[in-house]
C-alpha cells in the first residue's frame, strides 16, 4: 500500500492506483474529460492535471501512479486558470452550439465542467470551420463539431467491443474521429454495439431513438439483465411515462462491464409486434376477445381430462422465460410425456448429459480476458452471443490468437488467425483428428491414450476435407498455447452427441485449456435460460404424435415457422405470449401475457450466474403475468405447483458451477 | 588495402551525383587507366562534404588539393595535370573562400582551427562509408572488442558517467545515467533504440553520421547492448534519409559478415540484431515515446509519462532511447577513456558538439567544436563572418523550439549549464544566424506554423494552442494585431508549458516568450504602427471599425 | 433621483431574452423600485442616455454595420455593460451562418430559398446596413458581465438585475449558470 496526500489528506491505495482514482477514494473530484472509468486512461484533455511537490510542471492525474510520499494539490489559482484555459481551447476548436443540442443542460461533461470552472462564456471564440456530421448510421449521428477529441469512443471501440472501428485521422488540428479508413458509419464496419454512445462525454456522438426525450437527471433508471440470449448482460433502462428511452449497458455487470450488443440495446427499441391485450377465444373459425374468466375456465375443462393421458398434451414453454415461470411450467405438466422448450434442448442437451458423468467441467467467461488462443467450435460469435466474441477480439491486438472452425461462412473468420471449414457433421472426426495430432507430437500437457494415431489422422483429413498440413498446423498452435480456451455453441451442440463433449473435453485437458487451476472450456448455449430449462429436464425433442391439446407458453419470444407447422393440425391449441404471431393465429385459445420488463424472475447465463431481471413496467390493463397465468390455470386444474425453482435446477448436476 | 601513392576522393552525396558525380568518377577511372595509374591512384567516394557551392568536390592526397566544381569532362585534364604531370590543375581548383576551414579537416580530423575536434566526424567525409574495412582501419570496432574483452558491463557504463557525456538529441540528459536505469531496470529483455528522426528543422548534423560512418553507430548500439543486457537495437530513421537508410543497410549486413553483429560477436557469447524502422513524416515521432509507439505500429503519440523508456519502454521492456550523436561518441569514449573525453569542453559539459550552421554567413554547413565556445566565435571563426552587408540581428540556437538570442547575448558559452543559466536552450545544435533583414515576427509565424502541422493532436494544450498562436501572430504579422494578443500570447504559452503532453507542446511557446522578451519593440510596432521594421511582413489594409 | 439607471438594447437577437426578462413576473416593481429603467425596447426612450446609464444591457449579437454602431454607443454610454443571452454571449443561433459565410447565407436567404420569387436578387441599397460575420458582443466591445443562455431563466436576469442595482457583483454560478 502507498501513501498519498492531496489537498491536505492522506490515504492509503494499492500500488498501481492512479492519482485521479486516488483523489475519487479520498472523495476529492478532479475535473476530467477524456478519463473513464471503465477505459485505460488517455492523458489527452490535460483537464485533470494537477501540482505534484517537487516536479515543475502539472502533471495529467488520470495516468499519473501514485508513487509513496506522493504530495498533491488539485485546487490552487494557478490550476484553476490552467483549466479554464483548456476549456477555452476546447471551446475554440470546434463549433459548440448549446442552445439546440440534445445533451445540454445536464448530459454534457463539457458544458458540465465548463460551469464547474464558473466560465459564462468563451475567452476565444472559434474559427467557424465546417467539421462533418455523419448521419449514415441507422442509430447513431457523429457531429464532429461538438467532439473534443477525447478518443473515449475510439477506446471503447477497441477495448469494449473489440471491433476496432474508430480511429482517429490525420494529426494536430487536423484531427477527425473516422470509421475505419474514413468511410461514413452506416458503410462501416460498425456493429452498431453503441459502446460509443454511451462514453461520449458530448453530444458528438447521440443516439438518433433517444435524443430530445429528457434528461437523464429526470429519467428513471432501472437496472435489469438482458433477456436477448444466455449471455446474461446487465442492462440500465432509462424510462418514462411507461416507456423505455434508452438502454445502456451496465457497468456494474460483472459479466459485461458496460458493454452490450446491438441486440441488446435495440432489439426492444425496434419492437413491432402487434400486443395482444385481450384474452382471445376461437369462436366459428374467428379469435373473439372474452373474459379472462371465459378463457382460463375454458382452458382449464379442456386440458384436465387429457393431464397425465397417453398422446393428452404437449406442453412447450419458451426458454425466455424466468426460472419461477419454467418451474411452475414443469410442475403444471409433469404428468405428461412431452413437457419441453421450444429450443428442444439443443444448445445444452448433450453438455447437460456429459455433465451428468463427469461433473461440473465448464469455465466462466472471465476465462477469455487472459486467453493466447482461443479456439471457436460450432459457433458464429461474431453474429450470436456477441458479447462473449468481444471478451476475446478486443485482446487480438495484444497478440490473443483466435482458431475458427465452422463448416458454414463465419462472420470471425476474417479476423481469425486459423480458419478450418470441414465438412458439415465431420466434427467428431476433426476433433480426435486434433487429439491425435497433439498426441503424435507429444505436445500434450496431460496424457491421453489415443490407439491409433495415425489412422485418427488419416480419418480426419477424409471426413473433413481438411488438409494434413492444416490439421497439423492448427493442433500445434493450440497445444503450444499456454493459456488455451475452448468456446462451442450450437453446431456441436445441435447434434445431441454427448460424445462429442467429451472429446472436446478430452482434447481441452489435453491442450491445458483444462486443468486444476483453469476451466478453458464453455459452451455459449442459446437463449436467456436454456441451461435453466436443461437442469429441469426441459429438454426433450417433442414429436406430436396425434396428441389431442398444445400448450405454448411463449412469453415474448419469436416463433418459427417450422415450429408452427408442427404444432398446427393439433386439434386444441393454447397458446400464452404477448405478441401477435402466426402460431397465436392458428390458437383455440390465446392468453395475452407479459413482455420482459414487465415482469421479474431469475434467470441464470452461459457460465452459471443466477441474476435477476426488475419490473420495470406495468403491464397493460388486460394483461397478466407469465407465472400468474400458470398458477390460475394450476388451480383450476387441481394441480399443485409445489416445487421452488431454486431446489428444482439441482435435481439435475450443471456443467458449470451456479452462483 | 593496397598501398597506393595517391587518392583522390570525390563527393557523391545526392546533390553531388546529380550534378554528375558518377559519371566523373567513371571518367576519371578510365583516364587513370589510359595512364597506366590504375595501380598507383586510388579513387574513392566521399559523402557529404558539409559544403553546398562546389559539387562535385574532388580531392587529391596526399597534398589535400581541393578541387571543384568538377564536371566529367574535366576529368581527364585533371589526372593529366595532378597526377601523372605532378602539378596543380589551376582552372579546376575550388575557389578559396569556399574551402576555409575545409582544407584543414581534410587534411586531418583535427580541423583548420585548432579549436575544431572532431570525434563525432572524425570518419565521415574522410572513409568509403560502404567499405566497412576502411572503417575498421581507422579503428573501426576496437572499442567493442575492447569493451567485450576486456571491461564488464558495469565498467563500461562507469566510463560512460565518468565521461559526463549529455545526450546530443536536445534534452541534454546525463548519458551514463540514464544507460545505469536501464542496466537497473527488472526485466530479461531489454532493448537499444538509437533515435536517427532528426526532424528538427535546419538540424543535418545526425545525417552526416549516418551517410558517412554508419558502422560507428552500429558499434556504439553494440556497446550499448553489451552494458545494458540487451541483445536487440532499432535504428529508426526518418523517412526522408533514403541514403542513410541504404547506407545503414548495407553496413548492418556487413558488420553481420564480418561478425560485428549477430550471434557470439568476438566469439564472447555476446548477441546483438540490428532492425531499421522508417518513420513516416512526423517530427513528433523524434519524441522518445512516440518513436517508441510508432516501431510498435501505432499513432506516434507520446505515451504518458512516468513510467519513462527506461523502466517501460518498447513492448514496456527497459528502452535506451540515445541520439545519433550521442552515440556516436560512445566508441571513442571506450578507446581513449573518460579523461580524454573530459580534457573537450567545459566542466559541466565535456566533449565536443556538432552544430549546423545557417543563415546569413560566409560559410554554411557542419562543425565540431568543444563545447563551450560562443556564438560569437562560431560566427566569426566557423562561419566566417557575416555576409557583406549584413549585421548580426537574432540567432536561433536549438532548432525550431531554440531559443531566439538577440545579438546582445552573442557571448554566452554554449554548455548546457551556461545556456539554462542565461535562460536560453542549447537544443539539437541547429543554429540559424539571421541578420537585420530578418523579422522576428515573420521567424515566429512560421515556426508556429510549423508546429502546429506537427503537433500529434492527442493533446488540447498543444492542438489547439499551436494553432492559435499560429493565427494571432500571422494577424499581428499583417497588421491587423492588437495589443492584448500579446497578453493572450503570453497566457497561451504560459499554460502549453504547463499542461502540454511532451516536449513539442511544451516548447513551441518559446519563440513565443523570446519575442516578447527580446523583441518586444519590433512585435509592437506591427501592431501600433503597422509596419514591419525589417522590411518583410506584408501589412494588410486595416479593418474598418465604426 | 440617484437611483441607478439601467438601460437595454437588442440587435441581432430574437427578443426571447426581453420575454425571459419580462418573466420575472411581479419582481420587475422590485426592479423598478430600486433602479430606473431607462431605454428599453419596451418602454419609450429609444437611446441609452447621452449622460450615461450604470448599467447598459445587451441582448443580441453583432451581425451588422447597424448593430456594431449600437454596440458601441451602448459600451460608451454605460459603466458597466452585460451581454445577455447566447446570442450576446457567444453568437448563438443566428452564428450558425458564420459555417457557411456571409455570401453564401445571403445568396440562400434572398435569390435561392424555395419561397423566393424567381429573379429575386440581394437587396443592395446603400441604406441598409452591410452584414457581417455574426459576432459576440465581446468580440466587438469589452463587456463586463456575460450572462448566458437561450433565454437565460427569469430567477438569473432578476439575480443580476437585483445585484447590480444595489451597487453588487453579481456571481453567475451554480444555481444561476446552468440550462434548462
């Protein structure tokens, strides 16, 4: 631990602290620009310099470490002038038009400092050169008259999504915020992840949905977790008037840290389903709204003759629900032969299953911020769970090398190291082809009895069409890894082969990716909770077979058209969902049911996080709760929901520790 | 080398061979050869001559005759007359008042004056810089056999710090001192970056190095390897210095043939790899750190500091980050010890500087003097006066972010020391001699023009400051100043000092501060009687004010 | 009387200061009781006084000829003089023009806008007063107080009125230096 005084107090931090966080745990606030909290430091605006003892100039507190002894003052008249003077700078640079900007009067850090330092207007006024205003983007303006230059979204860019798209051109006055090689946005290589919007100290870079709709200070703010995929990113709603304005990753995530994917941040904002506010009944051929009353009593006489029957009902409920909704799903349909997920499983049937034989064996997503190489598996990270592929891009630079393997084109693949497109179903001959190579080699860190080398190798380049020389190549660079990590998704998973698992956990112990003090090993699953749904048991693959009743507890989701069709000739549908479909279309019954804010449940992520999502919302007048629904039906059913969800997902043992 | 009766060297640095230096060579070798000479006569290439009025330059030794301008078809009369008739080409010889001071350092690497040593220059002009043998005749790696063999690493700095040899880049930083840090420094992998951006304006003394005797900086990068634990050095070299790149190449690969470089050099177990890296364009990338993060493929923008290059430096592993003069002492150091470094100079800063000479002199180009002469004597003595009809006005020592002397200060020695005292920077050793022609406004404005299109941007001090000083003295150079716009001057380059990044940001405001503090009358009379007392700026038609 | 006297102006501005002014409500008799209001763009004199006033008050950039003559007279006649409202304080709204030009904005205004008649030209008579680049009042004239916003709230220009006319300094900070 080190000493530190500023303006007269001392405190104690760990080495390698710098002055500006110094000086906030002592609750001294230093005027900053281009410092954020979340990004390395910049030492670019100069806002924030301060007087050392014993050195001649200031110095930027944002990159400076505290040294033991260290002796400081944030507050004399001769740093007072020096900020004033950089704010004057600021302001002459660039065209600063408060009056009509969206985040004056609160949201601006610079009009916010410029106050602080008690500046009513401009000492220099600026030369009025046009700078660009891109508009090219389908969510975002950047006005380059209002950046300062702070480059915090050219880091955010590069060390929050890792996509690297933001640079600066030119040098000196010159300098201009561009997308990669000075293409407008919308041409860009951006994918539209808004870590931008949500560091950019001005309005330079705004949010075109949220803009004008009030200040943050009089926005309420909510903070939840994503419901977009089994990432499980907490998010910061931003509402009003029973609305939400903006959704912004959250910082305090101890999965994300503030980061969020397009679908995350704008999948809600783009919402354009039809709701249904009104419990529907098929009356002659045509959906009527009646009572809830008439609908549940309906529901209800229908299926309790057909509970616990031969072919009686298929019950499906979607994985985005909260875990207390699939709970009470499983105990309302326990008597029947199909009681399952409109995923069927497929992301997390075959880890579940291996994880039955060997214990918990997946890591947690942390595992990527120190990964050399990280080797992808049946998974589009570039297009799906998108948040786990920043974990590992935004290290490429550092010298993190990633292997791609997909039979279908990848959206990673241009930026991977190693890219292998073996043929489709091959994948259990690749792997063993990869064991025997690091075998053969003797690259293992652990051993591995493995009969035939030679042969597996031969295999592997027949089944895959992959080259010897490629195979070969790829095998080394993982085995040579020192701290490998193994990401697979869907593709493997899809084929319901717990064998193939565990070859991938075989060849993870025997690349190191695995071992005593590292689980380098995850796969990215599917929805918000499908490892929830796998531990209950939801996760069968249904096959209507004349069953007489459907019930679909849907929920928000989307529905497919394969999955319409084969649930449609069934002679009694129920279905439970908040939107319009093509499947609430087809519905006997329809019962309009609450959207993702406006309900609260657990819901646990890819690595095993147990989070909560908040009620946000109300939901509209007609409209009832995804559970209550359940448990109203449950009593008119006669059926007792007794289970709790938190005893329930241990019946079964998880891949990856739950916490 | 066969021993020859006489040579004759001949200028082929790139103005040279545009003005035909090849084909006199080529010319010159065919009439050795139609008299039967080619046995007797060596002709060998000579870089830069430091002289611009008389290219091609020939000379024959041993009797140090200088002749130029010489055209290809003067060859043969020469040869004729000199070499085979024993007598002096007269029609040839280069004009008098070009050569002072030239004879002299041609006919040894003492110089014309006495006070002129050159230890720095002592080879270039005077070896083949491509014949790495002739580099290693005039004791060309015999201090890094000697530091190999015979001294530890540590000995090897100590003589170093005794020296008291200061970095030559401008910053003046103890040598010895910084090569300890590094040798401290926690960490197996350390690298030797020798910084040959040379960007300062007017400032060519590093390319007379680099063209001429490359291998000396090699074998000093070596040393330095060999002190500090590092086993890999970067040459980054401006991108402008095609020659000296080429030049560095081919040495690098000779040093690695003959076993200078590379694997077990003098067979000690000793390794040492040399890479080149061009810069691209930017003066800011002479600032260490910004050197450091340009080789790494980034922006060159100074990092923050500390930690500093020697603790975290390229791929944050220690870095020493020397210039091209700096180092270029170091092997003449470990020959002859710190002593004999010690007898050059003064005191506080011993050994000899290299300075370019431009302006309104009689003779323009490089010397080497001990530290500690004046400005006076370098005029006088070096430069051989002023022009006819010019009077001594300004200097500007230290290139573009160097102090601007008036005339009155023209006796200050110039040491480090001395020069901090007078409150003047000594700099890189560029110095612009500037007569009663010159304005200081006009000089002003384009050195702030100047760094404002090499200011790297990252910081708000500099970026914008540089770019609103720039407009304030262009308004006031056309007469449409005002007395605050000194005052605002004054402030803007009170707080770049303050608050800027690095070293660009910091000393662009002085030109600023010497204009106000030496010239303040000729600056007001553009503003209060909108004129120009030099004669140069064009005054704009006043603004109409109601 | 020896109550001070308070005079304002506007040139290049669009009033909303005045009405922000004029916001202050029932405040404005405290105003008037402790100050005299002099010429104004809502009451009758037309020119700051030829004696002088203490407090000369400009709403308004400098635009034009006609204005930089208003500005002047006004920095001459007043002791202490306050820019109000962006505008005056740094150009505002109407500075947006300075991105394009004074010919350019000209030529859009009068010859290429959608609602001109075809053949309409630049007006040109010598009368009228020749536009320039738009100015903030300091840019022009030393002022002493600079109160900003687009309007600046009633609470701030009753706060500084009040100050100055009891003979203070007024501080805009905090409460008074912020936007709605």
């Amino acid at each position: 631990m080190l000493q530190i005084t500023i303006n007269g107090k001392q405190i104690e931090v760990p080495e390698g602290t710098t002055v500006l966080r110094a000086a906030e745990k002592a609750g001294i606030n230093i005027p900053r620009l281009c410092d954020h909290k979340e990004l390395t430091p910049y030492g670019g605006c100069r806002l924030c310099i301060v007087e050392v003892q014993g050195v001649r100039v200031p110095m930027a507190s944002c990159t400076l470490p505290v040294s033991n002894g260290m002796v400081v003052n944030t507050e004399t008249e001769a740093l007072k002038k020096s900020r004033k003077f950089i704010l004057s700078m600021l302001f002459s640079e660039r065209n600063h038009f408060c009056p009509f900007c969206q985040v004056s009067g609160g949201d601006c850090e610079l009009q916010n400092a410029a106050y602080h330092e008690e500046m009513t207007h401009w000492p220099i006024q600026p030369g009025w050169n046009n700078f660009v205003v891109d508009t090219s983007h389908p969510y975002f303006v950047l006005d380059n008259n209002r950046c300062i230059l702070c480059r915090r979204c050219v880091r955010a860019c590069a060390e929050m999504a890792g996509n690297f798209t933001l640079s600066v051109a030119e040098r000196g006055a010159k300098s201009l915020v561009v997308a990669d090689t000075d293409v407008p946005l919308g041409e860009s290589t951006c994918i539209k992840c808004g870590s931008c919007v949500q560091v950019c100290p001005t309005g330079a870079i705004i949010d075109k949905t949220s803009a004008y709709q009030m200040h943050d200070k009089d926005l309420t703010e909510v903070k939840s977790i994503c419901t977009g995929c089994s990432v499980g990113c907490s998010i910061k709603l931003m509402v009003r008037d029973n609305r939400i304005i903006r959704i912004e990753g959250g910082w305090h995530g101890s999965v994300n840290h503030g980061v969020l994917c397009e679908h995350g941040r704008y999948d809600p904002m783009n919402e354009s389903r039809k709701r249904i506010t009104t419990p529907l009944m098929k009356k002659d051929g045509k959906l009527e709204p009646v009572s809830w009353n008439e609908a549940l009593k309906a529901v209800a006489d229908q299926l309790r003759p057909l509970s616990g029957q031969k072919d009686g009902i298929a019950a499906i409920v979607s994985t985005k629900l909260p875990a207390e909704t699939l709970t009470a799903f499983k105990d309302l349909f326990a008597h029947n032969e199909i009681v399952t997920t409109t995923e069927e499983g497929m992301p997390t049937a075959s880890v579940t299953k291996f994880a039955e034989k060997q214990g918990s064996f997946e890591g947690k997503l942390d595992v990527l911020s120190n990964a050399d190489t990280v080797l992808c598996i049946g998974v589009d990270a570039g297009r799906t769970h998108m948040v786990a592929g920043f974990m590992f891009k935004r290290n490429m630079p550092k010298g993190t090398r990633l292997i791609n393997i997909d039979p279908e084109e990848n959206e990673l693949n241009d930026l991977a190291n190693l890219y292998l497109k073996p043929k489709a179903g091959s994948d259990l001959a690749l792997i063993l082809g990869l064991q025997a190579v690091i075998v053969k080699e003797g690259l293992g860190r652990s051993p591995l009895a493995l009969p035939d080398t030679d042969s597996l190798i031969q295999k592997a380049v027949e089944e895959t069409g992959i080259s010897r020389d490629q195979l070969t190549q790829t095998a080394r660079v993982l085995a040579n890894s020192i701290t490998p990590v193994i990401l697979f998704g869907k593709g493997i998973t899809a084929q319901r082969d717990e064998n193939l698992v565990e070859e991938l956990y075989n060849l993870a112990v025997l690349v190191g990716a695995v071992d005593s003090e590292r689980l380098g090993l995850l796969s990215l699953k599917g929805e918000a909770n499908s490892l929830t749904a796998t531990l209950l048991g939801l996760d069968q693959i249904f096959e209507l077979n004349g069953h007489k009743a459907v019930f679909v507890a849907l929920g928000d989701d989307y529905v497919s058209r394969s999955f319409v069709e084969r649930v449609s000739k069934v002679s009694y549908l129920v279905v439970q969902a908040s939107y319009e479909s093509k499947l609430t279309a087809q519905a006997d019954v329809v019962l309009p049911v609450t959207v993702w804010s406006e309900q609260e449940g657990h819901y646990i992520n890819l690595d095993g996080r147990v989070q909560k999502t908040q009620k946000v919302f109300s939901a509209p007048e007609n409209v009832r709760d995804n559970l209550a629904v359940l448990n109203e039906l449950a009593t008119r059913m006669n059926i007792s929901l007794e289970s709790n969800w938190k005893q329930a997902i241990l019946a079964r043992k998880s891949s990856v520790a739950l916490n | 080398m066969q021993t020859k009766r006489a040579m004759i060297l001949v200028s082929n640095d790139p103005e040279s061979v545009r003005l035909g230096a090849n084909e006199l060579i080529q010319h010159l070798t065919e009439a050795l050869i139609a008299y039967d000479l080619q046995d007797e006569v060596e002709i060998s290439p000579l870089s830069n001559v430091g002289v611009s009025n008389i290219l091609p330059l020939v000379a024959v030794y041993p009797e140090a005759t200088v002749y130029g301008p010489v055209k290809a078809e003067d060859a043969r009369f020469l040869v004729e007359e000199h070499l085979y008739k024993g007598r002096i080409a007269n029609d040839l010889l280069a004009p008098p008042k070009h050569l002072s001071g030239n004879i002299g350092w041609l006919r040894a690497h003492k110089g014309y004056n006495p006070a002129e040593q050159r230890i720095v220059l002592e080879r270039a002009g005077r070896i083949d810089p491509e014949n790495i043998e002739e580099f290693i005749a005039e004791n060309g790696y015999q201090a890094l056999g000697k530091a190999l063999t015979e001294t530890t690493p540590e000995q090897v700095i100590e003589t170093i710090e005794k020296s008291g040899l200061q970095g030559r880049g401008g910053a003046g930083f103890p040598t010895g001192r910084k090569w300890k840090f590094v040798r401290m420094a926690k960490g197996e992998k350390k690298y030797i970056i020798c910084n040959a951006d040379e960007s300062e304006p007017g400032t060519f003394k590093d390319r007379i190095v680099l063209e001429g005797d490359p291998h000396t900086i090699l074998e000093a990068m070596a040393i330095a390897g060999y002190a500090l634990g590092a086993d890999e050095g970067y040459i980054y070299i401006r991108g402008e210095y095609g020659l000296a790149y080429r030049r560095l190449q081919h040495a690098i690969e000779q040093a690695e043939e003959y076993g200078f470089l590379g694997k077990d050099i003098f067979e000690t177990g000793f390794n040492f790899h040399i890479h080149l890296h061009t810069g691209a364009g930017a003066y800011v990338c002479g600032e260490e750190t910004a050197l450091i993060e340009s080789i790494e493929g980034k922006r060159g923008e100074p990092r923050a500091r500390p930690p500093y290059p020697v603790t975290h430096g390229l791929w944050n592993k220690p870095t020493l980050v020397n210039n091209v003069e700096t180092l270029a002492n170091i092997p003449a150091i470990i020959r002859n010890g710190a002593e004999w470094y010690r007898s050059f100079g003064t005191p506080s800063s011993p050994g000899t500087k290299v300075y370019t000479i431009m302006g309104n002199v009689n003779f323009t180009g490089v010397i080497e003097v001990p530290m500690g002469i004046t400005l006076r004597e370098v005029i006088n003595i070096y430069a051989k006066g002023m022009k006819p009809g010019s009077i001594l006005r300004m200097a500007q020592t230290g290139g573009s972010s160097g102090s601007i002397i008036p005339a009155s200060l023209q006796d200050t020695p110039m040491d480090f020391e001395s020069f901090r005292k007078a409150g003047v920077s000594l700099g890189s050793g560029a110095l612009l001699i500037c007569d009663q022609n010159t304005c200081i406004v006009d000089l002003v404005k384009v050195l702030l023009q100047f760094f404002r299109f090499e200011s790297c941007g990252k910081c708000t001090p500099c970026r914008v400051g540089t770019q609103r000083a720039y407009e304030i003295v262009a308004r006031i150079s056309q007469g449409q100043g005002r007395l605050e716009d000194l005052d605002t001057l004054i402030s803007l380059g009170q707080e770049m000092e303050r608050a800027a990044n690095c070293g660009l940001g910091q000393t662009a405001a002085v030109p600023i501060r010497d204009m106000l503090k030496h010239f303040r009358t000729e600056t007001e009379a553009h503003i209060l009687l909108g004129s120009c007392p030099a004669g140069k700026c064009e005054m704009l038609p006043e603004v109409e004010h109601v | 009387m020896n109550k001070p006297k308070i005079a304002s102006d506007w040139i290049c501005g669009c009033a909303g200061c005045h009405m922000s002014l004029l916001d202050m409500d029932e405040r404005i008799l405290k105003i008037v009781e402790l100050a005299d209001l002099r010429a104004t763009p809502i009451t009758d004199l037309k020119e700051p006084d030829e004696s002088g006033v203490d407090v000369g008050i400009l709403e308004g950039g400098v635009n034009n000829s006609a204005n930089e003559e208003v500005a002047h007279k006004m920095r001459k006649r007043s002791k202490i003089l306050v820019a109000l409202g962006d505008c005056a304080v740094f150009g505002g709204v109407p500075a947006m023009r300075n991105l394009c030009g004074v010919e350019a904005a000209l030529k859009r205004a009068y010859v290429e806008a959608e609602s001109n008649e075809p053949g309409s030209q630049i007006p040109d008579d010598p009368e009228l007063a020749t536009m320039t680049q738009a100015r903030a009042i300091h840019e022009v004239v030393p002022v002493d107080y600079n109160v900003p916003g687009c309007p600046p709230d009633a609470d701030t220009i009753f706060y500084v009125l009040a100050e100055l006319a009891q003979g203070r300094k007024p501080e805009i900070k905090d409460e008074y230096l912020h936007w709605h």
